[in-house]
C-alpha cells in the first residue's frame, strides 16, 4: 500500500504541474503525457493483483478449514464412541466407581432427560429468527414502493477484473 500511496501523490502533484504550466491543454492531452510519465497504473495493477492473490490464500484457507471442522467433528464423534464404549464395558464388568487413574478420576453419573419431539410442536415452543430481507426490500425500492423505515444508498464504485 506504500507504493500506492506514493505513486497516487506523485500522480496527483504531476497533474497539478502540467495543468499549471499547459492551461490551455485538453484532458486528453494531458493525460496522454501523464501516461508516459505516471507510475500509477502500475502502482494499482499491483496493489488489484495482490488483492486477487489475497482472495485465493482467503479461498484456500477456507477449504482447508472446512477439512479442519470436519475432521474436529470426526474426532469428537470418536470420542463419544470412545467414552460409550468404556462406559458400557464398566457396567457390564461391574467396575466399582470412582475409576482412578494417574491422570484422571472417573465416576459415572445420570445426564438430564433430554427432550425427544415425536408429534407437531405449537409456535409457543417455537423460536422464529426475524431478520430483514433485504432483496425484497430493495426489490420493492427499486419499483418505487415507498418504505419510510428503509432506502436504498447510493452506489459506490468497484473494481471488475476478469483474470485471464
């Protein structure tokens, strides 16, 4: 970002020498020098690459931290599996509790009664998640329905940058 910066002020006071010392220049003929001696374009093609090399790190980094969850939601299922087996194995063998070990003490204790739905449950047990839909709003904003709790902003620029 450095050089980019750089490069936009050096742009910038260019500019501002050439329209001072050609006032009656055209901006086509001005930018037509400013071309040749601008590093500017330069200066965002390699700030827009970085940012295309950042989106693919980002993208891989994503993948792979979706490897990541399931092989944490994989272990945590072995673990379970884990800990059903060695439970089964100590009430069937009638091991005397607490279980020491030189690590950990275990003791074997009854969990809460979990909830089991077996038919249709009423909208009072129910809960709902309101959230905006903003594409009908904007749907409805774009037609020219009137909507005093919401608008649509003005549109701010960006870049489109096909790779080859």
């Amino acid at each position: 970002m450095p050089d980019l910066y750089k490069a936009t002020m050096e742009h910038k006071a260019l500019v501002q020498r050439l329209r001072e010392a050609f006032p009656e220049a055209s901006d086509d003929d001005l930018a037509d020098t400013i071309e040749g001696e601008s590093t500017i374009e330069d200066a965002i093609i390699v700030t827009l690459r970085a940012a295309n090399e950042n989106d693919a790190t980002a993208a891989g980094l994503k993948a792979y931290m979706e490897k990541l969850v399931e092989r944490a939601e994989l272990l945590k299922a072995r673990s379970e599996r884990l800990r059903q087996a060695a439970l089964q194995a100590a009430q069937e063998g009638g091991v005397k509790m607490p279980l020491t070990a030189p690590d950990f003490t275990a003791t074997v204790t009854l969990g809460k009664p979990k909830v089991q739905i077996t038919g249709d449950v009423p909208d009072t047990f129910c809960r709902t998640k309101k959230e905006p839909n903003r594409t009908a709003i904007a749907d409805a904003l774009s037609v020219g329905v009137s909507l005093p709790w919401a608008s649509l902003s003005n549109a701010t620029p960006h870049w489109v940058i096909r790779v080859k």
